[in-house]
C-alpha cells in the first residue's frame, strides 16, 4: 500500500504473535462463557464470563441472549413491579454500562440494541428515560444516518411518553443540521399526522394539509442547497401524494348553488404548477441536475402538460442517468399513451 512504512521481518513477527495471543484468549474465554450457557449455570460467575466476551466481539449474540436468561434467573418477577423494579436496578445499570462501552466501539451492533432495548422493558427503568433520549441524541449527532439508534430512540420515545411536538422540534434541528438526514425527514412523516388533525369543516383545508403546505417551504431551502441529495425529493413526493388524498373528492354536475363542482384534479393543480415552476427555477441554476429533472418530469405528467416538453426532459434524463435509460422510455411510452 502506498505511503505505510513497510515493517521490517521481526516486526511482522512480533505483530503475529500479538494477534496469535490475542485469537487464543479470545478463543479460551469464549469457550469458559459457552460451557457456563451448556452447564446452565445461572449466576454471577457466568454474567462475568460473558461480559469478557463481549467486551471483545458484541455481535456475539448467542451470549447476549445467555446473560438475559442469568438475569431473569437472578431477578426472577416476585409479582410486585416496584420491588421488581428496585431490585433490579443495580443490574440493569451494569448493563447500560456495558452497552454503552460496546455501542461505542461497534455503534451498529444490532445485538447491542436489542439487549438495550430489553433492558429498559425488563427493568422498568424509568429513571433512565432521560438518559437515553440524551444518549441517542449524542450517537445521532455522531452519525445521523445510524437508523439502529433512531429505531432505539423512537422505542424510548414510545416507552417515556415524549410528545410528538417535542420530537418534531427535535426532527427539525437534525434536518437543519443536515439536509441529507433521510430517517429525520421520515421521522417527520410519522409525527406530523400524530400531531394535526387531518378533520376540518368542508370550507376550509384541514390543518394537516395547512401543515403540509409550510413543509413545502422547508423543502425549498433543502433543494436549493443539495440539490442532488434524494431525501428530501422522496419527503417531497410523500408531501404531494398526502396533500392530494386531503383535497375535495372529484364530484360530477353541479353543486347545490349552481356552481360547477371544482374536482380534486383541479383543486391540486395550482399546488403542483408551483412546485413545477420552483423546480424549473433550480433547474435554470443546476441544470442537469437528476433529481430536479425527475421530479419535474413527474410534475409534467401529472399536471398533463406539453409532450415535448416532458420527452425533452426525459431524454436529458437518459443523458445523466443512462443506468435507468429503460425506465425513461417506459415513462415515455406511459405517458403517449394516455
């Protein structure tokens, strides 16, 4: 490899004999915690054992689920959920220590989490809530894109009786953060229909499709800040899709005043003519740009514009993106067809 000091042959040797030394501890201490799960030996000496393992190899699942059993052994329920809880304080804090310790050098571990999770649920460790909110938001703030940690936070989330509210403020602050967040824009689908009432009197746009409308706003300064970043174009499409479904039901003849009834197509029209002319405006500034050309394109047939205008862009499409050239032509062919 270029530019790493080649060692000299007693320092490969010495290097060797490291990982050899290394392998066969780990190898004697794995054995040591298999023999107390085959004996089973359901006591301290075991949790010992396994947390020697795991210490060293955290994906080791078949012990995480051993040292579940020793715990339940140990702390078996006595039918009372607050002596439960008390008595088992002291363990679950070991095993939020050693999670942690392994979430650390492997913060992907899907065992880790798993463990984590059963932890809480099992020691009714509502003392803790507040420290895991904390925890998942300082793993997040390492790595916004781990979704082990935003699967454990929304359980906490669940579990501790956070509102929605407050976790939309917290959605918002990642997305701000970094645009290209994927799990806090989907994060963000779930709590807004928790959090508004998608009911309203017929007259008026629900609150939720008010909502909506606003998102629409936030998205603009995502697109023209990393216009080639797919999350928030997926969010955006998720935004038009709820909106439609929320606008009135197409209706034929005329209403009760003699008015020509308006139909949930045109009612929708204006809304996507907006962000057509918002994407035709970045398109102008990043101009053969994928995503911007894809979502204008599906605006175009969706609002039945001019063909040629919509085949132009799905030609430029098959230019910048020639690995999916064949469904540029399917769209095309779709769309002659109507």
């Amino acid at each position: 490899m270029h530019n790493v000091k080649k060692l000299s042959a007693s320092a490969r040797e010495i290097a060797a004999e490291k990982s050899r030394a290394r392998a066969e501890n780990y190898n004697a201490l794995s054995r040591e915690a298999l023999k107390c799960r085959k004996d089973s030996k359901f006591d301290a000496a075991s949790l010992d054992a396994t947390q020697a393992v795991l210490s060293l190899n955290s994906d080791f699942a078949t012990l995480w689920g051993f040292r579940r059993e020793v715990l339940r052994a140990l702390h078996p329920d006595s039918g009372d959920a607050t002596k439960d809880a008390a008595s088992r304080r002291a363990a679950c804090e070991n095993e939020f220590k050693l999670t942690q310790e392994c979430l650390t050098a492997n913060p992907k571990s899907y065992p880790v989490w798993f463990h984590r999770t059963w932890v809480v649920e099992w020691g009714r460790t509502d003392w803790q809530w507040k420290m895991e909110l904390k925890l998942t938001a300082k793993m997040l703030a390492l790595d916004d894109r781990n979704f082990h940690c935003w699967t454990y936070r929304r359980f906490v989330v669940r579990v501790a009786g956070v509102t929605p509210v407050e976790e939309l403020k917290f959605s918002t602050e990642k997305i701000m953060a970094n645009f290209s967040n994927y799990s806090a824009w989907h994060y963000r689908s779930k709590l807004l229909p928790q959090i508004y009432s998608s009911t309203a009197p017929a007259s008026k746009l629900p609150p939720l499709a008010q909502v909506l409308r606003d998102e629409l706003e936030l998205l603009r300064n995502a697109f023209f800040t990393a216009p080639e970043d797919q999350s928030a174009w997926f969010y955006h499409r998720w935004l038009l899709a709820q909106l439609k479904a929320m606008l009135p039901n197409e209706r034929s003849g005329d209403d009760e005043g003699g008015e020509p009834s308006i139909t949930a197509a045109d009612a929708f029209k204006p809304v996507l003519q907006g962000e057509l002319d918002m994407v035709k405006e970045l398109l102008e500034l990043e101009p053969g740009s994928k995503w911007p050309l894809v979502t204008a394109a599906f605006l175009h047939a969706e609002l039945g514009g001019p063909d040629d205008e919509l085949h132009a862009q799905l030609q430029e499409l098959k230019r910048v993106d020639p690995m999916r050239a064949c469904r540029y032509d399917d769209m095309r062919a779709v769309q002659g067809s109507k």
